[in-house]
C-alpha cells in the first residue's frame, strides 16, 4: 500500500515520528495499518516517540486511548503529543515524570503526569487525561475534558467536564468560575444551577457529598 493510499501516514521531524490519520479513513483502518507497519518493522519503530496530528481528521477520547494503549503493547511506542487544532494540543499524560498538579492537599493522582492545555478550549475540542486535566484558559460550551483524576480550570468552565472517568468518587471539578452544560463525578451526573458567584479568585469546586455532586466555593 503506498504512502497515499494510506489510512494514517506515518512522517518523520525532529520531535520523533508525526501519525496523520487520513480524514476518509475509519479508525479500524487506521488501528489495522498500524499494527501492520509495526509487525514489518518492529525495530525501527520500538521505543520512539510519536505526535498524533488529528487537526483533520478528529477522533473520540476513547480512540485516542485505545491508540496509545495498543502502540505502547506493540512496540512500546509512546504518544507524546496530540494535535487537536491550530491553537489547541495536549501533552499526552504517562511521562516518565510524576507530578501533582492540583489546588488542593490531600488527595493525589500521581500514576501518570497531568494533562496541560494551555489554551481555552473551543466547541467540538475533546480532552482526555488518565490523571488530572488542567486547562489554562476557560472550557466553552461544545468543548468536553475527561479525566481519571480532577478537571482543574484556569478559568470558566461552559461545557462539558468529566472527573473520576474509573469511578473515583474523590476526584474533583475546579474552576473559577461554573457555568458548564454538564458535569459528571466517576458515575454520577448533575448541572449546577446558575447564579450567585464566588468572590473574584475563588474557586468553585464540585464534589461528592453524600451520594450527590454539589458545588462549593473556596
């Protein structure tokens, strides 16, 4: 199969290796052609590093995770990056570093390294962290951040937040400032009612209090 008729293009820079999925291919196609090119050449690629370039052809979180997840099983290959639009990109969390980062003490999600986005998040972008999610900017309606660990905002969140993905009932929502669509807890569901705000620099914080998610300022 040539390089053009490729479901995912597989290109070289000085970060590592670039994966650009082709927009018309499915993504059991995608899965397929790599696992191929990986078999055939299982000692070029063992142990390097790759960026995911998705700015034309958007996958689901779970996509995402089910790439990485079956890159590193294969050849220990390790998604470092993935490109989501011109402004927006994610460090991929599981760095060989562990971190905390989280306003709070007491609780820690140290398995793998956060997620950073250092951008607001605009409709139709979707985040995905094993650990904590710290966006530096604010959440807009349309956008969605799913993480094991907390979803911590730098800013006001409007869309879609999602903490606890596993079902850890500790986990936490943060944000400066709540307004989202929706916000989910590991199993549970709610949307905060809209109106009084915290003092400027508080944060809001959503939380499992007796089998329900309220939302309390800090």
């Amino acid at each position: 199969m040539s390089s053009a008729m490729a479901p995912i293009q597989i290109k070289a820079d000085r970060a590592g290796f670039l994966l650009i999925p082709d927009p018309e291919a499915s993504f059991e196609a995608v899965m397929a052609f790599l696992e191929e090119r990986l078999e055939q050449s299982h000692d070029f690629f063992h142990n390097t590093e790759m960026v995911l370039d998705l700015r034309k052809s958007p996958m689901g979180s779970d996509e995402i995770s089910a790439l990485c997840t079956r890159l590193h099983q294969k050849s220990m290959v390790r998604i470092v990056e993935v490109r989501l639009g011109e402004e927006v990109s994610f460090a991929v969390a599981g760095a060989p570093e562990r971190k905390r980062v989280a306003p709070e003490a007491g609780r820690r999600h140290e398995e793998s390294a956060p997620v950073i986005v250092r951008n607001t998040c605009r409709s139709g972008v979707r985040v995905v962290s094993a650990s904590d999610c710290v966006v530096l900017g604010d959440v807009n309606p349309g956008a969605e951040i799913i993480a094991g660990g907390d979803v911590i905002v730098y800013g006001t969140l409007r869309g879609v937040a999602h903490a606890g993905v596993g079902g850890d009932q500790s986990a936490r929502i943060w944000a400066l400032s709540f307004e989202p669509n929706q916000i989910r807890i590991a199993e549970l569901v709610a949307v905060p009612p809209r109106g009084c705000k915290p003092g400027r620099g508080r944060f809001e914080i959503a939380e499992i209090r007796n089998g329900v998610i309220q939302v309390v300022s800090l």
